[in-house]
C-alpha cells in the first residue's frame, strides 16, 4: 500500500460544492412532488411529457437521467472522502482513528437511512426495513472504500473490476430454481438474499446493491486523487467518462449484461460512472478553471448541507411541510383562477424556497450539520 499518494495540499473544488448542491435542488424539487406535477400537465406522449420522464426512474432496463442521481451522489461522496481523509493524515490522524470515525458516520448513515420511514407503523419491522436508500447504501460503500482507500490508484480500479466481476458472477451462477432468475425482477440473487435476511420476497431494488454501487464511491476516491496529484483529470475524466459509457451501453446493447438500475448490473454501474465522469469534468471545466462562479451560492448552501436538507425532505417534507404548504396556500388557488394542477406546481416551488431559505439561514449563520 502507498501512504504517500498525494503530492500537493488539498484545494477546495468549487465545482464538487455546485454539483452536491445541483444533486440536492433536484432532490428537494422531487420531495415537493414539483416533476409529478409537471408531468400531469403534458399531453400523453408529448415531447415535453418525453422530457419530463427523464424525471423519473425508468422501471428496469434501461436508464434515464434520474437514474444517475444515485450513483452521481455516491460519486461526489467518494470525492470528498479523498480531500477529508488526506487532510486527517497530514493531522498526524492514525489509520485506526480514520477508521473509527468512518464507522461512525457509516452508523448515523444507516441510521438515518432508516429513521426516514419513521412516519410508516412498521418502519422498524424486519419483513418492511429499507435499506436501498441513499443514505443507507452510502453507510457499507463508504467503508469499502475507506478500506481500499491507501492502495494506489491502479490497485483501485482493479478492486473496482473484482467487484463488478464477483456482481456478474452472483447474478449468472448463483441458480436457484423457482426462485433465482438471472436478471428477472424479483427473482433474482438480490432478491433472494433479501428474502435470506429480511423474509421479504419479490423486491424490486434490492439491499445488496451497495457491493456494485461501491464501485461508484471508489471511483470518486480515485479522481480525488487524481485531482488532487494535479494530473490533468480533465482529460482523465473526458477519456473515462467515453470508455465508460462505450462500454456500458454495449454490454446492455448486445445482451451481454442488462442495464438495469434497480439490481445494479455491472452495465448500468459502468454506464453511469461514465455520466458521473463527463458531469465533473464540465463542471471542473466551467466553474475552476474558466472561472465562471456566479450564482454558485444558491447551489452551495444545499450543498454545504446536504445531509440536513435530505433529511428534513424526507421526512418532514414528504410527511407534513408540503401538504402544509399547499392548505396555507389554497385561497390563492380561488383568487388566481388557476387551475388546481398549475396551483400545485406553484405550491410545490413555495415549499422548496423555504426549504432553500432555511438552508441559507443555516449558511449564513455558519451552521453545517455533518456525520
């Protein structure tokens, strides 16, 4: 292992800030209902209802652009890690204590990922536990990261490929008849184990998708790295991001392996890490090196406190805030003349500026929440 990877002192990227802080208006855009709403205003088959379905979860094979959420997420995580974890080390941080604070937040992680069903009765019941949530998922790719995280980078991305090959190997070979089928929804080796741990059957995300997603955290790690080794990663990130995707799409294209989201095939992880690679690089490219940073801060305070914010969607948001919002705001629907589908668009943007506004409250007061 090599404790000296990198050469230069960690430089802040204001392009990671901007990009947390886009995945996160997006993400509290969603909790408002805000595409929902929109979609119900497309005429059925539309090119905007087209557009709009980008908004959406594509139901299993194939990709959509909020398929990328997640694994950009994962990807912006790993990213941080590397500037967190080499500023600890030249703290004098051993590795033992590194590790224990990664096992700690790993713990509020999945912690926090399953407190967010709390407004559901069985929240806490085995046979109804989640844990396919960001958060959740985020906990067990941390540590793997964390782990592989002093290998030199080319070590790295052969742990990243042991992984997605041991994936290809559980969803190929492990065959139990009546019950584990390949790729089939529900019936797959995902399902299987979920049904192994947790007696729930049929489920169409499954709990041990963060072995492949892992691979996305890591991927992080090593750009990080790669920025922070000053080694031109714009043109490391361009050239990935195309071998990547080629790469992904090739594999669903010629039925080698299907792209499919919800049991993170190996395809799917390779295609969207190559996404996640070409996002980075045009935001390294726009906002660090051209310097374009105006209008960074309505972007960087979600992304100073993202954990905050998603948590407070989720489970205040979704559970509460936004019907409250909508019943304050009703007697606008009456005096407008809106109709009630527009009325709610614009409910569902009322919500997300005081959500925005209270994140900027805590920004300027300097109050970041962190795990």
């Amino acid at each position: 292992m090599n404790h000296n990877t990198t050469t230069l002192a960690p430089k802040r990227l204001l392009s990671l800030d901007f990009m947390r802080g886009l995945i996160m208006v997006l993400l509290a855009l969603e909790s408002t209902e805000l595409y929902a709403y929109l979609m119900h205003l497309c005429n059925k088959g539309s090119f905007a209802a087209t557009i709009m379905s980008q908004f959406f979860h594509n139901d299993w094979r194939g990709l959509h652009f909020w398929d990328l959420i997640q694994p950009a997420f994962m990807f912006m995580a790993g990213i941080a890690m590397t500037y967190s974890l080499t500023r600890q080390q030249e703290q004098g941080m051993s590795w033992n204590d590194r590790f224990l604070k990664i096992l700690k937040r790993s713990a509020l992680l999945l912690l926090w990922g399953i407190l967010k069903r709390i407004h559901s009765p069985d929240w806490l019941a085995l046979n109804a536990l989640d844990l396919t949530d960001i958060l959740t998922q985020l906990a067990f790719t941390t540590i793997i990261a964390f782990l592989l995280f002093d290998f030199k980078i080319k070590y790295q991305v052969l742990a990243a490929i042991g992984i997605l090959i041991l994936t290809e190997f559980l969803y190929r070979f492990w065959y139990i008849p009546g019950f584990v089928e390949g790729y089939t929804d529900g019936k797959n080796i995902g399902s299987y184990i979920d049904y192994l741990l947790f007696q729930q059957k049929g489920n169409h995300y499954v709990f041990i998708n963060w072995l492949p997603t892992a691979v996305h955290t890591l991927a992080g790690v090593i750009i990080g790295k790669l920025f922070m080794q000053s080694r031109n990663p714009l043109s490391w990130l361009l050239a990935a991001g195309l071998v990547l995707v080629l790469t992904g799409y090739a594999l669903d294209y010629f039925e080698l392996t299907l792209m499919i989201k919800p049991i993170a095939t190996s395809s799917f992880i390779l295609a969207s890490l190559g996404f996640c690679c070409w996002m980075v690089a045009l935001c390294y490219y726009w906002i660090d090196l051209r310097k374009h940073q105006k209008g960074l801060l309505f972007f960087q305070v979600f992304g100073m406190n993202s954990i905050f914010i998603y948590l407070f969607f989720e489970i205040v948001g979704r559970n509460w805030f936004n019907g409250y919002m909508v019943m304050l705001l009703s007697p606008m629907e009456a005096l407008t003349g809106l109709s009630h589908q527009w009325f709610l668009v614009i409910a569902a943007l009322a919500t997300f500026a005081v959500e925005w506004g209270i994140c900027y409250f805590l920004y300027k007061k300097k109050i970041f929440f962190k795990l």
